[in-house]
C-alpha cells in the first residue's frame, strides 16, 4: 500500500507541469562524392567519403496532444537555408495539415563545415557547389520530415527540466581584436571573450525515464579544417552521438535508438574549437592580431585544436560539450512551467531607420566586405586578402566592377566597409543574399528560445539575449508576478542565411566577421528592436503582421555540376570485389589501430543513390554508404568511407574505389573483440544506359582478440 501511494504522488508530481513531446531523428546525409563542401567557400574541397553521419533531430512540444504544437528541428548542417525552411514547411502541411507552418517551426544548424553543399535559393551561397544540387537537397528535405513524423509518432506525457553551467576549455574567440571594439563597461561585465553558458533542457516521460535532451552552447564546428574532404557532423555531431551512445541500449544502431541528444548552435560568430590559438605555420610564431597575418599573408596563418589531427581535435572538443552536458543532464532539478507559444514575423532587412548610440542612419541593402575573402584563422581564404581592410585595391575593385560596381547609396551605407561583392544590387541568375528575413521565438513555459538569423558574435548574442530579457522581465513586473526565473537560449543559424551579425562597435574594424554583417553598421541594432518587438507580443500574447514573405525560388535556380557519365569497374574485376582483404586475425589492439578494406566502387551510388519504401515515399537510406559491420552496433566504433578516382587515368575511364577504415577500439576506446564481415552496397551507372545498377562487396571474416 505504501508503494502505492509513493507510485501515485510521483504520478500526480509528474502530471502537475506535464507537457506532451516527442523526439525524432533521420539520416541527411547526401551525396558523398564530388559535390563541394558547404562553409570554407573553398572550390577545390569536394566530398570524398564519410567521417560521420549527418542527422535531423526533432522535438515537437505541445502542453497537451489538443494544443498547438511548436517544432524545434537541429540538422547537422553548415547553416539553414530559406529554400530549406520553405519546402520543410511545405512538405509538413502537407503530412499534418495546419499543425505545422512557418511560425511554429524552427529549423538550426550545427554550422558544420564538412557537409555538401548546394541547398541555397540565394546566389552567392551556391556558388562552389556549383549551383543548386538538387538529389543533395531532396535528400536533406526527405530525412527532416521523416525525423518529424518519428517524433509525431514518439509523443509522450512528461516535464521537461533546465539546467545552465559554465564550459571554459571548449572554445576561444577568433577575433579578439574586435571584440575590443566593444565598450569597456559592457565587457567588464563579462569574465571571458566569448560565452561559455551551456543551457541545457532534459525530457523525463511520465514514467520517469529521461528520452531527450537539447543544449545550446557556441562554438564553432570547425574542428574539421578545410583540407577534409569526408563528411562529417564535427564536434557538435559527434557529442550528440557520444551521448545518444551513453544512453541508449547497446543494441541500437547509431541514430536508431530511442534518446534523442542535439547539441544546438548559439551565438558562435566569433567563437572558435582550435584553442592551441593561431600561429605561423613556417615559423611557429604568433600572428599579428588585426589582420590575422603572416608577414602579411593569411594563408600562413593557421588555428590549431587541442588534438594531434583534426580528427582527434574533434573528438576531444565533442567529448568536452559531452562531459559538460552530461554534468548538467544528470544534476538538472529545475522544471519549466508554462504555455507553450510562439512569435514570427518576416521582416525587410535593407532599410530600418535605427537609432544607437552615436550611429545614426538605416540597414542597407547586403554587401560583402573585402576582409571576406580574406577568411579566418579557422579556414584562411586565398589571393592576397587580409582582415580589417578599409580600403579597396585597384585591381581588385576592377575585378568588382566586371560583376558590379556598388552604387555610391550602398558604398557609403556599409561604410567603412570597402565593398568587394555588391550582392544587394546583383539579381542574376537570382538574388545573391536575402533582403526578406524570418525572425521568431519559440516559448517553452518560462524558456524562450530565439530564432537567429545567422552568425551573431559573442557581444552581439549577449545584446540580444539582454534585449529579449529585458522586455520579459518589464512585462512581470507591470503584472506584479514573482514567477520562475525567464531563460533565454540563442539558436544560432535558424530558419535562414544571413551571413554574420557584428556589434556597430566590431563593425568598424572590418575582420572578418564584420565584412560579412550584410546589412550594414547597424544590422544588429536592428535585429535588437525586432526580438524586442516580438518577445513583448509574445509575452502580452499578442499578434503581429506576417511581413513581407520571401519569394520560393526553386524553380529558377541554376545548376552547373555536371552529372555522371559513366562507371567502369578495375580491369579484371567487377563492381563491389575487394581489392584489399583485412588481416585474419587482429590481436593486441591499441586506441587507433585501424582495419582497412578496398572495394571496387563507382561515383553513380556515391552521388545519386537513394532508395524510398514504395508503399510510403519516404527515404529511408543513401545506398551510397551503406555498409554493414556484423557483430558491432555502429555508435561503438569510428568507421570512415573514403571515395578516391586513383589520377586522371582513372577518372577517364570512370574508375573508382572506395577505402573503409574501422578503428578497432570504440570512440572511447574499449577493444570490440569478435568476428567480423564488412560488407558494402551501391549502385553503378552503365555508360549507355540511365538505369543505375546495384552491387554488393563483402570482405572475407576476420577475428579481433583483445587480449595480451
């Protein structure tokens, strides 16, 4: 009886602040060969194989299955893309009818740099993928509503907990010479550079077992550099994965099970994961500050995470925000309480009155600067452009005017900022960046989760943060109410691309992330009174105009990749034979010891094949990397999918290989004895016909022994 009695006040406990929620999570990975890598702008960085999966993680929130629902979707990208966020919005109307619009869902990305690009309807952001990639785009779009219709399915009863900690050895700030630019008094209140809060939000189903998590931390995902060519989801990714690996059950696969962890983007613009800091890569010395240079060239100056590769800078920045969410996951007491609401408004970015301080004027249309091109210390770009330039060149304002000379209305609005790209007076093939830009906040009780537009440093997030707070805090006080503490959490590069927002202050120095704030000095100001605005609609329940919605694009976007012509397979040899063979036996494995297999291969499966279930339409695997390891649940270990053409020979002939890599020793470093198969399927397109053809490779069984 006393049993029972215990039973029913955690029941009634539970039921108290119950809300209705579920989680979901899919495959988006893509194409994994030939198409260009989205983040570093970098042409010559075309994908080759696979590091790590890409995934979408839903989390729909309702206060009870009758309730409107809100949608907080974290994809595995290098950023949202409007087109994204449209067709998403458009597929979810039509699987849930007017559950889901524009509104209510909030799509971000983890800003990974290491996926394939080409899913943008603004010009300049498809540029080095070539255009629109459209069989990468279905893929991602597929994936999304399919991790939607898994948390649809998923919901539960049950409360959702909040915790916040501090994480100091993560990240450092890239641009610290900027970040000087801000008032003393605003960074004296402040012990760091950059934002070291983790927010943290834990799901408990009414029976009390925890099946989700969300947490908001910024840094970079730039552990991988611009020399990879694999896909990979980063250091975001990879502690999602550590985590869903801590807690699900050994018998799920990597994104099968059951808990559902994203680590979400916050206001990372100028926060960086290579925390060994810059140096010269020829001399070993520290860079000049301002411009990021080397003797004057930025390409020598370079950014190094803590680890001895970037794969084990990955891992060790992954296994940090790991360990850092896991500390608050497991102490997370506080329950949020409340109604579940939202806010949106479409808003013309190109020209806001704005009033800040000794800055006086309006948004401008977009332009890039030309410390752009310069890059960062995470990724340098090319040529002889360096950050905190103020003025143009002669040569390379000629180059400018070929494409278009800025008029002198847009020179003088983006002032100081030399122009190099006039993207807001470029319309051709389509717009090359968003005049119409999506703003919104998502309510969970007493959190309010802000939907930004891109990349806001550190100062920039604080403002906003402070802004929204503010307005939430004023609002109490008219009411007279003493309620649970406001949280606020930033989620970075949601719902579109708006390139970097840079304090009016930063601004003025021109790095990098102040030539690319597109919209001019005042852009944050701007973006400041607008969460403003809508935080006090929110909280007063009130609604606002729509805005002027962008116009959807699809079907006017250029596409210059070219496609497959052919595969051929090795001479002697047929599609999916193994041309390496692994050991027999593997004995005394140490962490990092590595089986390698070489399969026969072809580009066809790698960049176009996907297969859909016939009964339901929905993608359910690229065929390109799926490949099976007998006797191993996927999340233990680290398997790498490495597609090479071998020289120009080989591309002639339309020969390729592929090379599998499995470390031996789980990702933290436990031997997985046994036998073992790895097995490989694809298709390959035939030179005179446009039907792909399937295969299959399997290796010969080969034991690992972990004893001494």
């Amino acid at each position: 009886m006393l049993l029972f009695f215990r039973s029913l006040i955690v029941t009634m406990a539970l039921r108290c602040h119950a809300y209705h929620f579920g989680m979901g999570i899919f495959d988006i990975t893509g194409p994994a060969a030939d198409v260009n890598m989205m983040g570093y702008a970098k042409i010559t960085q075309s994908v080759s194989g696979i590091h790590l999966r890409l995934y979408s993680r839903a989390y729909i929130i309702q206060e009870n299955r009758q309730t409107r629902p809100i949608l907080f979707i974290n994809l595995d990208l290098g950023m949202t893309s409007q087109l994204l966020k449209t067709e998403v919005v458009n597929r979810l109307k039509s699987e849930f009818g007017d559950a889901f619009d524009e509104t209510n869902v909030l799509l971000s990305s983890t800003h990974t740099h290491s996926g394939p690009g080409g899913y943008f309807q603004y010009f300049l952001y498809d540029i080095t993928s070539l255009g629109f990639v459209r069989h990468n785009f279905e893929v991602m779009i597929a994936g999304i509503v399919q991790s939607v219709l898994l948390a649809w399915e998923n919901r539960v009863d049950g409360k959702i907990l909040i915790a916040r900690g501090i994480l100091t050895n993560a990240s450092i700030n890239r641009s610290p010479a900027s970040y000087e630019m801000n008032p003393a008094d605003e960074r004296d209140r402040y012990s760091a550079n950059v934002d070291q809060e983790m927010i943290l939000l834990k799901f408990v189903h009414s029976n009390g077992t925890a099946i989700g998590m969300i947490n908001w931390f910024p840094v970079h995902a730039v552990s991988m550099n611009n020399t990879n060519t694999l896909i990979s989801s980063d250091n975001k990714g990879l502690a999602a994965i550590l985590f869903e690996k801590r807690m699900n059950s050994n018998g799920h696969l990597l994104g099968k099970g059951p808990f559902v962890a994203a680590f979400a983007q916050a206001n990372e613009g100028d926060v960086s994961p290579n925390i060994a800091g810059p140096r010269c890569i020829d001399t070993g010395l520290p860079c000049e500050s301002v411009h990021t240079t080397c003797e004057g060239r930025a390409e020598k100056c370079i950014a190094f995470g803590p680890g001895r590769d970037m794969f084990e800078s990955t891992r060790i920045i992954a296994q940090r925000q790991m360990d850092k969410a896991g500390e608050l996951f497991d102490a997370a007491t506080e329950e949020l309480t409340g109604p579940i609401s939202f806010i949106h408004q479409y808003v013309d970015m190109t020209a806001i009155p704005v009033s800040y301080m000794h800055f006086q004027g309006t948004t401008c249309k977009p332009a890039m600067g030309y410390s752009f091109a310069a890059g960062t210390m995470d990724g340098p770009g090319d040529f002889d452009f360096t950050q905190g330039r103020k003025s143009g060149t002669p040569f390379w304002n000629f180059i400018r005017d070929l494409l278009k000379e800025p008029s002198k209305e847009l020179s003088d609005c983006h002032s100081p900022k030399p122009i190099l790209l006039a993207t807001g007076e470029l319309n051709l093939p389509v717009p090359w960046q968003p005049h119409e830009v999506e703003t919104q906040i998502l309510r969970v009780g007493n959190l309010l989760i802000v939907a930004l537009p891109g990349e806001f440093t550190t100062m920039s997030g604080r403002r906003v943060r402070e802004a929204v707070q503010e307005v939430v805090q004023h609002h109490k006080k008219q009411r007279n109410r003493a309620s649970n503490s406001f949280y606020v959490a930033l989620a970075g590069l949601s719902n579109t691309y708006t390139s970097y927002i840079a304090t009016p202050e930063e601004y003025q120095l021109q790095r990098y992330e102040g030539a690319s704030t597109i919209y001019g000095p005042l852009t944050l100001p701007a973006y400041v009174n607008q969460f403003r605005k809508l935080a006090d609609a929110l909280v007063r329940n009130k609604t606002l105009p729509s805005g002027p919605k962008p116009s959807n694009l699809i079907g006017k976007l250029p596409s210059f990749l070219p496609g497959v012509l052919f595969d051929n397979p090795h001479f002697w040899k047929r599609f999916g034979d193994v041309l390496v063979q692994p050991q027999d036996v593997y004995t005394d494995i140490s962490l990092g010891d590595e089986i390698q297999a070489y399969v026969q291969r072809c580009v066809a499966g790698c960049r176009f094949a996907f297969t859909t279930n016939s009964s339901t339409n929905k993608l359910f695997k690229s065929l390109c990397i799926s490949m099976s390891l007998f006797g191993i649940t996927f999340p233990k270990s680290s398997i790498r999918f490495i597609w090479t053409r071998g020289g120009a020979i080989n591309f002639l002939l339309g020969v390729s290989t592929a090379i599998i890599e499995w470390q031996l020793t789980s990702l933290d470093g436990i031997c997985l004895p046994g036998q073992y198969r790895i097995r490989h399927f694809g298709k390959a397109k035939p030179l005179f016909s446009s039907k792909l053809q399937s295969f299959e490779g399997s290796t010969k069984a080969f034991r690992i022994t972990c004893g001494k």
